[in-house]
C-alpha cells in the first residue's frame, strides 16, 4: 500500500512489496502495523483499490465514510474504491485483509455474458459471520495466501535468470485465484448477505430506490431539487420519497444532501484544494451557500473538519 499525494487525491494506491504481480494480496493486520507507523494506521485514508478486513480475533471500531464500523471476530467489512476508511484507534485485534485490484474482478462484459457470475458489488459494507463461518472463510483465505506464494514448479523463471515469475504461470495462478476469491464471495453472500430470503430490489418500491440511488451517484452534482430525479425516472416527488423513506428511512431531499455531504468530507480529506474550489466541484454557486450547508450536516466548518480528521501533506505512508 502506497500514499499518492498531489494537487487532486491522497489516495492509497495497490503497490505490493517486490515483484508480486498477482493483483490480488493477502496479509494480516498485525504485518500491517509492523511495517506502518502507529500515526500511519490511524489516519483516514482513499484506497484506488477493493479491501476486505475480516476480524478474526479481539474487538475494533473502525470509520467507513464517516461512520462507525464495529468489528469483532467475524465481522467483514468491505471498503470499495474511493471511499474514505480509518482502521480505528484500537490496537487489540488481528484479521486478514485482502487488497484487490478493480482488474483482477470480472469485467462488466463478463458478468452480462454470463449473468451467473457474482458481482462483487452484491456485498453489504458490513456483515457478520458466525463461529462456522469465520473457520471456513479464515480458511479459504489461509489458501488463497499460501497458493499465491507458490514459484513455478518447473523452475522456468530462475533456469532463465528471470527472479520474477513467468508469464504463463501468472496467468493461470492469477486464473485459479480470481475463482477462489469469488468462490468465498459468493459462499458469504448466500448464508450471510441477504436480509431476507426474497431479493428486496424485485419489489416495485425498492426497485425505485435503486434507480434513484444509480442516478443520485451519477448527478449529485448537478441534481439538488427532487423534482428532476421525479421526472427522470418518470414518477411523481410523493412516490419517489416514499421509496426513499422505506429503503432509508429518511426523505429524498435529506438522501441528496447526504450524498454532497458525504463527497465534501471525502474531498476535505483525501485532497488540498481550497474550499471554494470544492464548493464548486459540488454545484455550488458560492463557498458561502457550501460552508452554510456544510455547517448544518457536520456541525462545524469545513476547514475545522479538515484539522479534526488530521488533513496533512504526505507523499507515503510511514514506514
């Protein structure tokens, strides 16, 4: 894991320790802390990558965009590209993470080809396994890492002076380790990662929910009013926050504003710019407007949310 820093994104980039070339690693927790600094594990950071922790033993609150986490043995929790994560204050507990390349899933292409195949966007940000559940998913894991650290057999890379790996033996490695890697996805998802039997998003109000959350993400910045998601989707303002309300349990409105809300924390964080600049970048007309409404949903300005969270200048993570 490396920190980029520049004038856009402090982002944490998926840059494994020597020729690793599998686009998918796993290691501990504890191996973590050991090579990052006690401030380095505390800060919140932007992955461009997918990371799975799965608590194994002791208890932890971590932050996922903002909010509380809590983890105990069991927990798996899933941060996506982009989102804004803190490992917590805690010290007393271990887990495996699992570091995985957007590349290395199955394209779009693949999944409509083959409407079978799990998408990793199926798993909940939080979930929960039982005693059974955590042996045969620290397993699996346990696998995956031994079999990603096996050399060719036939010893092509060192008979040719080549320390890395050869070209043939990446790929199928890579192959078999893309399979167990969905293979333990989609086992969790089945006894863990549905709320009910039935699939909620089949029912015609959770159906509009999501269509309302697909368009919310792709024009938050420019959509303030309800009004244009209503005729977007073709309903009326009444039958879009009832949607909302029984999906969320909060109104339309206050779902758009959570949305800018949550997007201002995660550029206040993760990057340098001036805070008109991200007024702007999020549709408003003046960095007054964008102070008042950042104010009113995280009770302080922008520029004390920055010093609280520990905004700062770094080109690497601390050894």
């Amino acid at each position: 894991m490396m920190e980029r820093s520049g004038r856009h994104v402090h982002e944490i980039r998926y840059e494994p320790e020597g020729s690793y070339p599998y686009d998918l690693e796993v290691f501990r927790v504890s191996e973590l802390r050991r090579r990052t600094s006690k401030e380095g594990m505390r800060r919140t950071y932007g992955y461009t990558f997918y990371m799975l922790i799965l608590v194994t033993e002791g208890r932890c609150i971590q932050l996922l965009d903002f909010e509380p986490c809590p983890g105990q043995p069991g927990s798996l929790i899933v941060v996506r590209p982009g989102q804004a994560h803190n490992f917590g204050e805690s010290e007393d507990w271990d887990g495996w993470i699992l570091l995985v390349r957007p590349e290395f899933l199955w394209s779009a292409s693949s999944r409509e080809s083959r409407p079978s195949e799990f998408d990793i966007e199926r798993l909940p940000a939080c979930l929960h396994l039982d005693a059974e559940g955590l042996e045969r998913a620290t397993s699996g894991i346990q696998w995956m890492r031994e079999d990603a650290a096996r050399r060719d057999p036939g010893g092509l890379s060192q008979l040719r002076g080549n320390p890395g790996y050869p070209a043939e033996w990446v790929k199928d490695m890579q192959a078999h380790l893309r399979h167990a890697f969905y293979a333990l996805l989609s086992w969790v998802v089945l006894p863990y990662g549905r709320r009910q039997p039935d699939d909620l998003r089949n029912q015609p109000t959770l159906r509009r929910f999501h269509l309302f959350k697909d368009l919310v993400e792709q024009h938050f910045t420019e959509w303030k009013g309800i009004s244009t998601y209503a005729a977007e989707m073709g309903c009326t303002e009444r039958s879009l926050t009832r949607a909302v309300l029984d999906a969320e349990g909060i109104s339309a409105k206050e779902f758009v504003s959570k949305r800018v809300g949550l997007e201002a924390k995660r550029l206040l964080i993760h990057t340098d710019l001036p805070v008109g600049i991200i007024a702007d970048k999020l549709g408003f007309k003046e960095a007054t407007h964008f102070s008042k409404f950042f104010r009113r949903m995280a009770g302080c300005t922008p520029q004390h949310f920055r010093i609280a969270n520990g905004h700062r200048n770094v080109k690497h993570l601390p050894a």
